[in-house]
C-alpha cells in the first residue's frame, strides 16, 4: 500500500429482529467456517442491536457464531414460551429469564464484563428512565470510561428488551429497552463513530450490514382506517403494540438501507432476504418453531453461498485491521 493511502476502515453491523436473528447468526457461522477465523478479525468496529447486538457481543468475544446459532436451534422455544398475562395486558409475554440463564453461562458470556472484548464494539439502547438513547461501547477512545465496568449480559439484555415482548431491563440505576426502537440497523451509528470517535474520513469506510430477513409491515386496504386500536393492530386490538414496533424496525432497515447506499456505495454491502408469500407466514420476531428454524437456516444457507462466492464480499474478508486501542481496562495499551 503506498505510503500516502489510508488503510480502510471497516465495520460491521447486525440488525435486530428476534428470533430471525437466527439468520444472522447462520450467514456469521458460515463465513467464519469458509475463512476459518473469528469474523471479528476482518472488522475495526462492531455494532449490533437486539439479538444483533447479543451477537455482536459474542463476535467481539471471538465466540463462534455457530455457538449463537446453537443457542437458538436448542432454546429458542424456550426463550418465547409465551407465560400467562392476560393477552400481554398485566405483563410482558415472554419471561426475560430463560433468555439470561443462558447468556449467564460461563460457556458463553459469564460474568464478564464489557471491558474484556477484543474488539471494539457498541450497542445502542434506550434508558427509559431518563429517556434517551444511549450507546454501549468498549473503551476504544480515551473519553470512554465508565461502560466498560458493565457485564456483557446486562448490555445484551438491555439492547433486546423489545417493548411488548420482553419487560424492561433494570440495572445501573435504569431502565433500559430495546435499542431497536431507534436503531434495528445500526450501521448509520457505526458510520458516525469511526468519523467522530476513530478520526476516519467517510471516503475511507467500508461497511457490511447483516439483516434478519426483512418483512414490511403495510396496510390491508380492505381495514377500517379509522385509526383506533383495531385499525393499527390489523383487526386484532392486542396486536397494536407488537405490529407498531414492527412496522418502525422495518421503515428503519430500509431508510439505514437508503441511506447508507448513498452514503457509501460500493463501499457498502448488504445482505439479507426479505420475506415473501408462504414464509412469511412461518417467521416472527417471537415464532421460534421447527418451521421457522427451517425457514431462516435454509435462507442463510443459501445467502452465504451466495456472498462468499462474490468479489466484493470477498474483500471486506481480505481486509487486516489495525490491532484493536483500549484506553481503559484490562485490554489497556501499557
């Protein structure tokens, strides 16, 4: 490389989604066992949310992918096994337990905390508590300080505290809740950390988006559209909630979409399939079945296939990153 040109900058950014997150993790798996290395070893930053932010994580851990794809296939259907709440009207339908028992594992994230990644890394979640955003992140510049202090298991519950899904997430003297009301694609987050925080010129950064199987939420022209509970659920008043959530993390994964061609273009690469006909009807953020498993893996398998196979997916795996600068904690340069 001539002196005078920058080394690029990459990042890599994972979508929530639920259980579809599945996906995800299968594409991840499949590209690591085609390199034979940790994915994380190609990127200079990682951002995820939701069960992208738990795997991106796990990534800067350089725990395989193939073990959160694992996770889901053994226990997904334990993660959403729905407890009584009166069609989610007392409390959440789903119990957040399951869900941190095992991400508690020793196996898998421990008591370790957020200092300990390899990789630099951030997630985005909102504090209810105070409402705002905020940005989980490794101390990866000199101003980071305090997060770092955290447990990697109540950054990935925070992030995945989808509302209407899962209670929120309480620690740190706050309540946290999913990072995908604001963020589902963080890539734009991503984007503006390596200008702000690592001093990259836009010109100089790649990034790869991994989706979780789009699904657009639109209107059945043939509903009322009156506005009320009945309107906005799709006939189903209980289902409100849940179809609103889903409808603003899916125009979020196309606006990230829109906006990041622009931004970046062929410095930018996305891969995801979206959800037609029969098997859309097989795959929610909350369906964790035999037949959604089907669906996701089959639809990763062949993803993959398809990426590994092309020249411009191909460099983003040649790509040799700068050794990771922490400033704090135990991966601190001496």
């Amino acid at each position: 490389m001539p002196h005078n040109v920058r080394k690029p900058f990459q990042i890599l950014a994972l979508s929530g989604g639920g259980f579809r997150g599945l996906y995800t993790a299968k594409v991840i798996a499949d590209v690591e066992k085609e390199i034979e290395a940790p994915l994380a070893s190609r990127f200079d930053l990682i951002t995820g949310t939701s069960i992208g932010g738990i795997l991106a994580l796990a990534l800067a851990l350089e725990i395989p992918a193939q073990d959160i794809v694992d996770l889901f296939v053994d226990h997904g259907e334990e993660i959403f096994d729905k407890r009584w709440s009166l069609f989610g009207f007392w409390r959440s339908p789903y119990s957040p337990e399951p869900l941190k028992k095992l991400l508690s594992d020793s196996k898998l994230f421990g008591d370790r905390l957020l200092g300990a990644c390899k990789h630099p890394v951030i997630i985005p979640s909102l504090n209810y508590s105070t409402g705002e955003p905020v940005v989980f992140k490794t101390p990866h510049h000199v101003d980071f300080k305090r997060d770092r202090h955290f447990t990697i298991v109540d950054v990935a519950m925070a992030t995945s505290a989808a509302p209407a899904y899962f209670p929120r997430h309480c620690f740190n003297n706050s309540q946290y809740v999913d990072g995908g009301l604001y963020a589902n694609a963080p890539g734009l987050l991503g984007l503006h950390e390596a200008h702000k925080f690592f001093g990259q010129d836009i010109d100089n950064v790649r990034l790869m988006a991994v989706g979780t199987m789009s699904s657009r939420f639109t209107v059945d022209p043939r509903q009322d559209r009156q506005g009320g509970v009945r309107d906005w659920g799709g006939g189903w008043p209980i289902k409100m909630s849940r179809r609103l959530f889903g409808l603003s993390i899916s125009a979020q994964e196309v606006l990230s979409d829109f906006m990041l061609t622009h931004r970046l273009g062929k410095h930018y690469c996305h891969v995801d399939d979206e959800l037609h006909d029969e098997r859309a009807r097989a795959v929610a953020l909350d369906i964790a079945d035999k037949n959604a498993r089907e669906v996701l893996l089959s639809a990763a398998t062949q993803r993959s296939k398809v990426c590994i196979s092309k020249p411009e997916f191909q460099t983003f795996l040649e790509h040799s990153p700068s050794k990771p600068i922490f400033f704090h904690g135990e991966s601190a340069r001496t």
